[in-house]
C-alpha cells in the first residue's frame, strides 16, 4: 500500500518535471504560430512553412506517376569511394548527402571538367562540385537573384519563393579556396543568354525552379550547354514536386535524345549520358 503511493508520488513529480520543461516549448512555438498565420505570411520562407504543415496534414498534392526507369545506385558509385564532401550538413533546400556523393562521383568523371548549374541556392551543391573536378575544372552557376522575385517569365511553383529569397547566395562557397574556380550567375534561366557556355560543359546540374515550365525549359537549356559526353543530372524528381516528373516524364517521351532518361535509385535526380542519348537518337 504505501508502496504504491510512493511510486505514484514519483510518477506525478516526474510528469510535473516533464511539463515544467515541456511548457515554454510549447508557449514559445503556441505564439510563433499566432505570428505564423498572421502577419507571418508575409515572408516567403513562413509561407513555405504552412504549406510544409498542409502537407504534414495530409493536404493532397496532385500525384505525378514517376515513370522513368530506375538505374541501380552500383552503377554510378564506385564501391571504393574516393571523393572530397564538404560542408555535409544538409539545409532545406539542398540535396541529400547520397545524392551530393553521386554528384560528386559523377563531377570526378566530368570531361571536359566543367560543370554548369541551374539554381545556385547556398552554394554546397557548387562548392562540392568544384572540389571534386579533375585539376583547372570550374563550375559556371546561376541563380535567380531576389530581386528577381515576381519578374520570372514563368511562374514560379508554389513554396519555392524561400530559396529565392535568401541573404546572400552561394554563401558556403564564399570563402573557400573552391571560390577561384567558381563563377557565379545571375539571371532568370529562362531569358538567361547560355550561348558563351554551349557545347563547353561536362557535367549541367538542373535545380533550379521546380515549376513545369522552367524545368521544360532548363532541359532544353542543359541539352545545349552539354559538351559530347556530357551528363546531365536534374535534382527533385519526387511527387513534392510535380512538375518535375511532369516534365521529364514528357522529355523523356517526347525527344529522342533523352529516351535514355534514368532516376538513380534511392535519390531524386535524374541522368542523362549525352554519348547512349546520341547512340540511340
Ligand atoms: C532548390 S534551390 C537549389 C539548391 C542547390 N542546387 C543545392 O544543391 O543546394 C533552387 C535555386 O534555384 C534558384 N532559382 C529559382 N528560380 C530560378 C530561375 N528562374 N532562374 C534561375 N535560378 C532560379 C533559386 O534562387 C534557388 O537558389
């Protein structure tokens, strides 16, 4: 009998403890979200957030079948890994650390060893690239300046406003013995002049915006850049992206130059071997 009370006794000052830590969490993140659905929507990164917080609640977003073939992830990765990661930690926004590992596999294999990328954001994707191609490699990026927000020749998807609308782009490549070999870009990809860089690069990165129209008019963008064995990659072909696997799903079926269009297993990017493109057009 006393027994019991003694432990129901722990119980309760556990519970209370439990509480006193949790309640100013709970009071803190109680009156973000008052600021959050009021005068917080007026900041792009707030707006991305509630749509995270629709989806968390099951909010249906329209599904894309994703009908590419898959290509298994050993015929990409060495199995003995020799490559420079940098900067692992991963932001909302940047790929995941297998798919930078992939990249950079694929950036150590890049000839000519220049790479071109579409959507800058804080520069980890750039800043591995750089360090991962063969000696005098240099990685041509561009980005959507902020103040090239409500300026796009297409509409940009919804959410993606936050990673346009950032302090400073190519952040983590700023100050970096990498930064010599990078060029920074400025522009929207969709009236960007490309012709300096046609037919010059070995590897094109597409990340940019995950609208339909900019992903249909990157590709064709990244088709002209590519030198003759390039390889394309292009990052976000899952279903919180629609428009993605729309536009590749139709690529891949409408020009028989991509017919070879593969997602690399256990990521979201998709490949293009310009030379079996060229072989089987
Ligand atoms: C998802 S982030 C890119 C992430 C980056 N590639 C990485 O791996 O970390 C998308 C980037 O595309 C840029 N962007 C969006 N629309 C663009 C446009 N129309 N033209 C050029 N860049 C654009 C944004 O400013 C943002 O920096």
């Amino acid at each position: 009998m006393f027994r019991t009370v003694g432990l129901g006794n722990r119980s309760l000052l556990f519970m209370l403890a439990a509480t006193r830590r949790f309640l100013p969490k709970y009071l803190y993140a109680l009156a973000s979200s008052i600021f959050l659905f009021t005068a917080g929507v007026f900041y792009s990164r707030h707006r991305f957030l509630i749509f995270q917080i629709a989806k968390h609640f099951g909010l249906k977003m329209p599904q894309e079948k994703e009908s590419l073939a898959v290509l298994p992830l050993s015929e990409i990765l060495s199995p003995k890994l020799d490559l420079t990661l940098l900067e692992p930690l991963v932001e909302g926004g940047n790929v995941s650390i297998l798919e930078l590992m992939v990249i950079t596999q694929l950036a150590q294999r890049a000839d000519p060893p220049i790479a071109f990328e579409i959507g800058t954001f804080d520069g980890r994707t750039t800043l591995n690239i750089a360090a991962n191609l063969k000696a005098d490699g240099n990685v041509y990026t561009l980005d959507l300046p902020r103040t090239g927000l409500g300026e796009t020749q297409f509409e940009l998807a919804p959410g993606e406003e936050a990673f346009v609308d950032k302090k400073e782009s190519g952040a983590r490549f700023a100050e970096t013995n990498y930064a010599r070999r990078i060029t920074q870009l400025f522009g929207d990809s969709a009236t960007f002049d490309f012709s300096p860089y046609q037919g010059k690069a070995g590897l094109i990165f597409v990340d940019g915006s995950h609208a339909f129209d900019y992903v249909r008019q990157d590709s064709v963008s990244a088709l002209r850049l590519a030198a003759e064995n390039a390889v394309i990659l292009w990052h976000d072909y899952q279903q919180d992206w629609p428009g993605v696997i729309r536009a590749l799903n139709e690529l891949q079926q409408s020009n028989p130059a991509c017919r070879s269009l593969t997602r690399i297993e256990g990521t979201s990017l998709v490949m293009l071997k310009c030379e079996d493109s060229r072989r089987s057009a």
